[in-house]
C-alpha cells in the first residue's frame, strides 16, 4: 500500500484519538446479554460519548509523533484537499524540521533547491491556512460535518503559535487568521438572510430585521451547542462569535441606511439598533444565557452612525409633521370651504378638530422617540414644533383664498371665530412643552398669536364697516324721530354678540372689548360732530332716548363679555347734561364726568353744550369755568392712561358759538389746538 493510502489509514485513528471514541471492549460479554441489555449499554454508551462531545477540548495536548521523512508535496497537498489535516500539518512540521536542518548547513550560500524546498512549504502552508480558514468559515453553516475537523484546526492553530518565532512558517498570525474566518462566516450568515425590495414590500426592512435577529440567535446557539465544544478554552469561540456579529451586522446595517428613507423605516432600524438588538429577542435571549452575561450587547457602528441616524429621524419628523399639516388644510378645505359646511361646537364653542389631530401627531412622535433615546425626544419636538410654526401663515394664506368670497355672511365671521378658537387650543395643546423647548414654544405662541389677531381685527374692520352708516346718522334730527339706525345698530351688534358666545376666552373678552370701545366712542363722538342743535325742550326727548338706547347697548355688551365696564358711565353722565331744564344745575352735573372721564376737555363740553341748545350766554361761560376749575383739581397721577376714550376724539368746530366766546376759547376750539 501506498504511503498516502498508510496517510488515510493513520487518520481514521487520529480521529478517534483526537475525539476520545471508546473503544468496545468484551465484545463476546455483549453477545451473551439479551437483546435488551444490549441497547441499554449501547444507550448509555451514546450518552456518556454525548457527554464527552460536549466537554472543551483541553487547553493542554500531546502532538503525535512527526514523521521522520515528509510526503511529497504533491502528497501534501493532496492531503489538505481532502482535508486529512492533522495528517497534512505533520508532514508540514516534518518538512519544516528538515528544512531548518538543511538551512543550519548552508547559514551564508544556500542551494536552489533550498530556496524551492522553501517556496514550497510556504505555499503548502499558505494552502493549510486556506482551507482551515474555509472550514472555519462553513463551521457555523454546517457544524455537524465540521466537528471533528474543527479539533484538528484548533490544535494546528495552537502549534503554529508556538511555532511562530521559528523559520519556515507564515509570518502572520494564525489566531487571527481564524478570528477573520469567523467573521467571514458571520458575513456569509448575514448575507444569507432575506431581504426584500421596498417596492415589492412596504414592511421591508421590518421583516429583514426580524429575520436577521432570528439567524443571529440561532446562530449563536448552534456556536454554544456545536462548535466551540472543538476548541479548548483560549479561544473564547462564543465571545468571537458575537464580537463578530456586533461588528458585522453593525456594517450591514450601515449599507441599510441609504434606502431607509420613511419614516416607519427609520424608527424600526433605529430601535431595532438601540432596544431590539440587546433584548431578549436576539443578544439577550434566554438561550444565550449565561454565556452571553459576560459579553457586551451593544452593536459595534461606525463613528457618527448614530447621531446621523438621529438627524435624519429629526429630519423626517419634520417632513412628517409637514405633511400632516398639509393633510389638515387639505382637509378643511374638501370637509368645510369647499361645501360652506357649518363649523362643529365643542362645548359650545365653535372649533375644528385639527387642533387634537395636530397634537396627536406630534406626541406620537415624542412617544416614538421616548422609546428609542431620551435625548432624542428633546430634538424630535423642536423639529416638530420649528415645521409647526409655519402653519399659521400657511393656513390664513389659503384661508382667506378660499373663503373671502363669503364676506360678510354670518358663515364668514363663524369661520374666523371657528379658527380663532382653533388656533388657541393648538396654542394650548404645544405648551405641554414649554419646559423642554422653551424657544421653540415661545416661537410658536408668537406665530398663533399674531394669526389670532389678524383674524380678530377682520372681524372687527367687517363689523366696523356695517355699522359705519347707521353711526353717522346718530344725534341728528333723523335720530331724534326715527329709530331705524338704532335699531339697525343693535340688530347687527346683538348678532355678533351670538357669535361672540361662540368664541373662547380669553380672546371673546379683547374683542368684545375693542367694539364696546368702538361703538362708544362713534356713538358719543356724534355729539362733537355739531350736525344737530336741540331747539323748543327737544334736549328732554334727545337725553331719554340717548339714556334708553345706551342702557341696551351697555347691557349687550356685559352680555358679550366685555371687560370695559367704566365706558357705562359715559352715557348717564352727558345725558343728564343734555337733559338738564335749568341751565345753573347743569354745572352739578359735571363733577361725575370729570371723575368717570379726566380727558373729558372744555372743547368737548361746548359740542354737548351745543347739541342741548345751549350756544352762550353768561350760564354757558359759568359752565365752562367750572369745568375748568373742576379740571385743575383732578390728580393727574391717578389718571388711568388705559382708560381713553375723549382724548383721541375730534371735536368739529360750530362757528354759531364763536362770537359769544372769549378769544382764548376760539383758539381752543380750532381742530388742531
């Protein structure tokens, strides 16, 4: 028989010394014994070899004898292809050992057989390193087949490192050779794992995540069940094996990256990352245990990975955010514009629902982070709330585009109150956090603010507008004997002020406020304008209808809400002016109004004085004076500069009166003194 065919014969016993098989012994006792006893022992047999394959090789080994003459090269290689590696490694050493001997002869000029004996063993060894490299790789993929050979790889590798200082062997490492088998067998496994195309499947990177968590564990199991059973304790194979996927899989999931562009995607890679990986689902799993108790969980990524990770979550939590929006006006527009739908009351108050929409998107998006890191929360909400401060503007611009044909209808004025009211509860809504983006917040409570009062001063200019010529023609004769302007004054006014219960504090109180102050001041500035002098006891009639029509008005306006109570007394105080018969008790009727009203001037009292008839005359000066003297004891420190209402209204000038004033009274009555 050939020496190659010996080769073979010597392995099949080197497996069975490498691998510690029992060898059977009293065979003819066995035969005696019934059949049963038979497969008991042969039971038991199975069990104490199942223990035996379970036990770590010893660190420690004997190395078989070396051949005293190596095989051919040729025969060498033969031997690594058919993978009789520990056969082959000894020849390899035999070579190796004859090579250094033949070296020491010729220290200075050695032979060219010499140099292509060296060649040689490199290349056989280089070849060695190969294959064991290869079988490493598959180990995991196949670790039935490639037990017993992972013993021979484990001690070839031990005696190489012995060996690593002497000549003839490869000059790296082969520790680290196998390090980089490992990985590239994580690499094939990881590989391996199904992964879909975006377009053929929405959940994606979703499902290939699942299945990659799932290969890893069993994976790892088959490494603690299998394989590292053939390798003694130095080589930490299971901690290999999962250094190895923290780093493969961290690479893995970098090339991921460029097509995880939603952002569902997004979040189930990033938690994937940050929760999934460590729990018990992969790293943390029951079946690794406890193994896995002195191995770090965490995923070996690049630098940056994850803070850019973060910035393109942030990034489309804004997209997101933005879209939303562009769904809520798109949806006002095709639920409310579009038809002239009535808007909903919530509580009684008109309001739309987007506002609770809104928020709900964004908190889902905080919870979401929650869940991923904490620091990420405090990011997510200022992207959040920086796309979110645009939407006022957005919303008005196309708002008024499509609704502004509807003004004036009452449609109109419910749609502004609809979104004053709206746009107050989103304020409300985004305050919840104040605490953790303050400049953000603050930014978007100017943004509503300024909307919010954009759409109130439209109310008011409409309603300005309305009861502009029903104003004018107050205090003039036509007043005086029909009440249609009144009528149509409070008509318009009592139904804002049915729109007005619609609207939510605080805002119903600074608009009500600002049209109380509007109609007082047109109202009462009629009696300036000088179109109407009460002659033949008239002033009696013109002071009654003036108290009653302001008592209504003063009671609409509680009603509405306003928080301007001091303007009730204007119209009392200059009623009873108006109203006085003797002319001598007019001047007890001034102190009231000098105290409800210090800005009331004396070229204001001329205007009532006018419109009760009364135009000169020595009363008419005493009434002046004593408005003047009146004046100069109020304290002008306790004057409540928020209460105005004469100071900004013009007076014309009645030329009837002039000739019977002093020269300095002309002068004061002139339009711009």
């Amino acid at each position: 028989m050939s020496r190659l065919g010996d080769s073979i014969l010597k392995k099949g016993a080197s497996l069975r010394r490498s691998l510690r098989f029992k060898k059977d012994s009293n065979k003819a006792a066995k035969q005696e014994s019934p059949i049963s006893d038979v497969l008991t022992e042969r039971m038991g047999e199975n069990e104490t070899e199942e223990e035996q394959v379970l036990d770590e090789i010893e660190e420690s080994y004997s190395l078989p004898e070396i051949p005293q003459t190596p095989l051919s090269v040729m025969q060498i290689n033969k031997l690594i292809e058919m993978e009789v590696l520990e056969e082959a490694h000894l020849n390899l050493l035999a070579m190796r050992l004859e090579l250094q001997k033949e070296q020491e002869q010729f220290p200075d000029d050695a032979p060219v057989e010499l140099a292509k004996k060296e060649k040689d063993l490199i290349l056989l060894y280089t070849d060695l390193r190969k294959k064991i490299c290869t079988i490493v790789c598959d180990s995991n993929s196949f670790p039935a087949r490639n037990k017993a050979l992972l013993v021979h790889v484990a001690r070839i590798i031990q005696e190489e490192e012995k060996r690593a200082e002497e000549r003839g062997g490869l000059p790296d490492s082969w520790m680290e050779a196998w390090k980089e088998a490992v990985s590239e067998g994580v690499q094939v496994k990881v590989n391996s794992v199904h992964l879909e195309k975006k377009e053929q499947n929405p959940s994606w990177l979703a499902v290939h995540l699942g299945l990659l968590g799932k290969t890893i564990v069993q994976d790892l199991e088959n490494v603690n069940r299998d394989l590292r059973w053939s390798y003694p304790p130095s080589f930490k194979v299971f901690s290999n094996y999962v250094k190895s996927y923290h780093r493969i899989v961290g690479l893995h999931l970098r090339k991921l990256e460029p097509q995880v562009t939603e952002m569902k995607d997004l979040y189930a890679l990033l938690d994937w990352i940050l929760n999934k990986y460590k729990s018990e689902k992969i790293m943390g799993s029951f079946s690794l245990q406890p193994d896995m108790a002195q191995e770090s969980a965490d995923l070996q990524l690049e630098e940056g990975f994850l803070e850019q990770l973060f910035e393109k979550y942030c990034f489309r939590s804004k997209e997101d955010i933005s879209a939303a929006l562009d769904r809520v006006i798109e949806l006002e527009y095709e639920s409310i514009w579009k038809h002239r739908v009535e808007p909903q009351q919530e509580d009684n108050f008109l309001q739309s629902p987007f506002p609770m929409d809104i928020w709900t998107k964004v908190q889902a998006n905080v919870v979401h982070s929650r869940k991923l890191d904490p620091e990420l929360v405090q990011k997510v909400i200022a992207s959040c709330l920086e796309e979110l401060k645009t939407f006022p503007d957005r919303f008005e611009t196309l708002f008024r585009h499509h609704c502004s044909a509807l003004q004036p209808q009452p449609l109109w004025t419910e749609y502004h109150i609809t979104y004053i009211n709206s746009f107050a509860a989103l304020q409300q809504y985004m305050e919840g956090y104040q605490d953790r983006c303050p400049k953000e917040v603050e930014g978007l409570k100017r943004e509503v603010k300024d909307l919010i009062l954009r759409l109130m001063q439209s109310l008011e200019e409409q309603y300005k507008e309305d009861i502009k010529p029903f104003l004018r023609r107050m205090m003039t004769r036509k007043w005086l004997t029909n009440d249609d302007d009144f009528n149509s004054l409070y008509k318009r006014t009592e139904l804002l002020s049915q729109h007005c219960d619609l609207m939510r504090p605080p805002y119903v109180q600074e608009f009500a406020s600002h049209l109380h102050h509007h109609v007082v001041k047109e109202y009462i500035g009629q009696l300036m304008k000088n179109n109407y002098t009460c002659k033949n006891r008239k002033h009696e009639k013109a002071a009654n209808k003036m108290h009653q029509q302001w008592n209504r008005l003063s009671d609409l306006f509680d009603d509405m809400k306003s928080s301007h109570e001091w303007l009730h007394h204007v119209g009392e105080d200059l009623s009873n002016i108006i109203k006085e018969t003797n002319k001598t008790d007019i001047k007890k009727h001034l102190q009231p109004l000098v105290e409800h009203y210090p800005d009331f001037s004396r070229k204001h009292l001329v205007a009532v004085l006018y419109f009760r008839g009364l135009k000169k005359g020595r009363e008419y000066n005493l009434i002046l004076q004593k408005l003047t003297t009146l004046k100069k004891e109020v304290d002008s420190s306790s004057i409540n500069r928020s209460q105005v209402l004469f100071g900004d209204m013009q007076v014309t000038a009645n030329t009837d009166c002039l000739p019977s004033l002093p020269l300095v009274c002309v002068n004061f009555l002139q339009p711009n003194s």
